[in-house]
C-alpha cells in the first residue's frame, strides 16, 4: 500500500511517515522505485503504539 494512504490512516503527515521509516519504527519496501508500506507493518506500529501506552 503506498505511503500516501497509510498517512491519511494515520492522520499523519507526509514528513512524519517518512521520519517513522527512516527511524525504523515504521516498516516499509521498495518496489520499482516506490515505497510501499505492508498493512501488517501499520498494524505492527500501531499495536506497538498501544504497548508504548500502556
């Protein structure tokens, strides 16, 4: 899923999805050039969000 509809999911802005990337907390792969983020690695981050919370 490309990073454009997770931060919309998100409620996050471009910038900080790319800083969570770059920062490893947020996974994400290349494919032909583009970034794309699996739907289980948003999953993965926001579970870990929580635990964080808690």
């Amino acid at each position: 899923m490309p990073g454009s509809e997770h931060k919309g999911r998100l409620k996050l802005g471009r910038s900080k999805v790319y800083d969570l990337i770059r920062s490893r907390r947020l996974v994400s792969i290349k494919i032909d050039g583009a970034r794309r983020i699996p739907v289980c690695a948003v999953q993965d981050f926001v579970l870990g969000q929580i635990e964080e919370a808690a």
